[in-house]
C-alpha cells in the first residue's frame, strides 16, 4: 500500500491527490508526505484537494489534511476541497477546520481599541443569535406540551434535585447572613434615632422584596447555571447534541426546555426558605444587640409581612430562573472547540447571568414603583 499525495501543476495551479490510508496508523507516513506536498505547490496560487483516491481516513488523517489547508492558505494560496466520492473525508476535513478557525496565536493580540471595535461589529450578530435561540425556545414549550414524548420529563426530577435540593445549604447560608446583615445596619443607622423597633420592619422589606430573590438568583446563577453551562457545552464538543439531533429529538426541547422548567420550579421555594432563614438572622442579631425580646421581634415581624412583600418578591423569581436557564443553555449550546472552549463558555455564561438577574430585578424594581406597589 502506498501512501503519497500526487501533485499535478498547470501554471499557478495545482491539484493534490491523497492516495493510501490516512489514519493514525501511518501517522508519520502522512506527515511526510504533506510535507513534500506543500513544498511541491510554491509559486502556486491556488490549490485543489482532491479525496476522490483516498482510501482511508480517521480523525488524525483529517487533522494532518486540515493542518496543510491551513498552512497553504496562510500562505496565501486559494484552496478548494473537492470530495466527489468521498464525503466522509471532506466532513472530518471540515470539522477540524471548523474547530481551528477559532484558534489565535498569542502573537496576534489586537489593541484595546481594535478589541471593543471588534465586539461593537459582532453585536448584531449576536443580538439575532440571541433573538433566535429565544424564538426556539418559546416555540419549543407548545410543542413540548402538545407532544410529551419529545420531551425528556424523566430528567426533570434529577434536574430538580441538582437545582433545588443540592442548592439548598448554600442560598440558606447566604440569605442568613443577608439577614444578619440587614440588621447590624438597621440597628446601627436607625439606633441613633431610638427607632430599633423598625428593624424587623427593614428586614421584610429589603429581603422579601430584593435582596432575598436577588441573592438566592445570584448563587443558583453561580452553581446551578454553571453546571448547566458546562454540561451543555461538554454535549456540544463531544457530539452528543448532534445524535440528540440524529435521533430526531429537538435539543432546545429535550434539553433545554426541561432545565428551565427545574429552574423555574425551584427558585421561588429557594427564595422562600431564603427568607424564613433571613428573619432567623435578623431576630438573632436583633436581640443579640438590643432589649428586643424574640417574641417582640416576631410580633413585630408578623405586622411587616404584607402581601406586596411576600407576594412582590417571589413573583419576579421565575423570571430570574427563566434568564439563568436561558443564558446558561444558549451559552453551552453556542460552544465550538474542545476543554478551552467549555470553559471559557462556562464562565461567560456566569456572568451572562448574574447581570441578566440583575437587569431583570431592577426592572421589576422599577415597574413596582411606578405601580406603587
């Protein structure tokens, strides 16, 4: 068997034809081989890859094939791919490109300024990628409800439980020492006035009404979002979504669809066990600091509870949820590359989150005051 890429030149063109096995059997075979191929078109201007005599190929003949389009592209030379009768080849070629064209040098870092020049042209685009991906997913809930079987309902309560259940010890801990917090500064700041009655008062209204959705949305964003992220975006590389796909199941429906249900589903009760814990903090510093008896603090806390505190809070967390999800999955299925790649989607969609669950609770903020809620 013979291993060898044929060259055949007219002018500044020239057609390279593979023949042999190009897998990781004959690795070094190969990579001599396109070696003496890419010596063999200097002068050139364009290049044709012809598969059509390629006996064999893997992963690692696609990439070595790959690598030397690259090369003589950055050469400066055209390059077209035919692959009549071999589709199989021209589809690794073209993945692993595909996975290479997001690949920089460290040498090639663009200014500050060319930078946010850059990101100011990639924002209609992404803005439409965005709008699409939400577009798909408000399509995909009638359908999920209309056609259950396209719909992974068995993974929801596993999703529930890594949401909700798994969450729980780390937003408790956090609204309670929100709790405790809120009451050093109400006792410092309203002590002055001799108005420590009114911190049991203060506690309600900044946890039910902010604090208590916003920082239970804040940590499911940094826990919960971040293993959506990173599990999605793992699918992604791996090439399980594209057999989610194969199998004729939408992805936004069988995956994405059920994650936001569990979020939606878990965040409110979070937030509510959020701020039973929070009033705990508040009584504890309260009666730590001042003459307030605990049964003064729940009698004065039993008044401040209203229905616009309780019911203002916890109507904004499937909002809250619903971003976190969105953003997490969009971001996990827009991946493309290998480990960098996940991680570097995991952490933007983090961020994505945490400032989309602000963005989201200033806005309520901002409709219940022009409400008069």
């Amino acid at each position: 068997m013979t291993i060898e890429i044929q060259t055949h030149r007219e002018g500044e063109r020239a057609r390279l034809v593979p023949t042999g096995h190009f897998d990781l059997a004959h690795a070094a075979t190969v990579s001599a081989a396109l070696q003496s191929a890419q010596s063999s078109v200097e002068g050139c201007r364009s290049v044709e890859l012809d598969l059509a005599e390629l006996d064999r190929v893997d992963g690692s003949g696609a990439v070595l094939l790959a690598q030397l389009v690259d090369r003589l592209e950055a050469n400066g030379l055209r390059t077209e791919i035919v692959a009549a009768g071999n589709q199989k080849a021209a589809r690794l070629i073209a993945l692993h490109r595909g996975r290479k064209s997001e690949w920089r040098p460290a040498h090639a870092r663009a200014s500050t300024l060319a930078r946010i020049g850059e990101l100011a042209a990639g924002l209609p685009k992404s803005a439409a990628r965005t709008f699409d991906f939400f577009g798909r997913f408000a399509a995909a809930v009638p359908k999920a409800v209309a056609a259950p079987r396209s719909m992974n309902w068995g993974s929801i309560p596993k999703l529930i439980q890594d949401a909700g259940a798994d969450s729980l010890p780390v937003t408790s801990a956090a609204n309670l020492l929100v709790g405790l917090i809120i009451a050093f500064l109400g006792i410092s700041q309203l002590g002055r006035f001799g108005a420590v009655s009114f911190v049991p008062e203060l506690v309600i209204v900044a946890q039910f009404r902010e604090l208590g959705p916003l920082v239970t949305a804040i940590v499911v964003a940094g826990r919960s979002g971040a293993g959506i992220a990173s599990e999605i975006a793992t699918m992604k590389v791996s090439e399980e979504i594209d057999a989610v796909r194969a199998m004729g199941f939408d992805p936004v429906r069988w995956l994405v669809v059920p994650r936001c249900l569990a979020l939606a589903i878990m965040l409110p009760l979070l937030t509510w066990v959020g701020n039973v814990l929070a009033l705990l903090g508040g009584m504890i510093a309260t009666t730590a600091l001042t003459n307030m008896t605990p049964r003064a603090y729940v009698i004065a806390t039993a008044d401040a509870i209203t229905g616009s505190n309780l019911v203002g809070g916890l109507a904004k967390t499937p909002f809250l949820a619903l971003a976190i999800g969105l953003i997490a999955c969009g971001e996990g299925l827009a991946t493309q590359g290998g480990a960098a790649a996940v991680g570097a989607r995991t952490t933007t969609a983090v961020v994505l989150a945490i400032f989309g669950v602000l963005v989201i609770d200033a806005v309520f903020t901002v409709l219940y005051a022009l409400v008069g809620i």
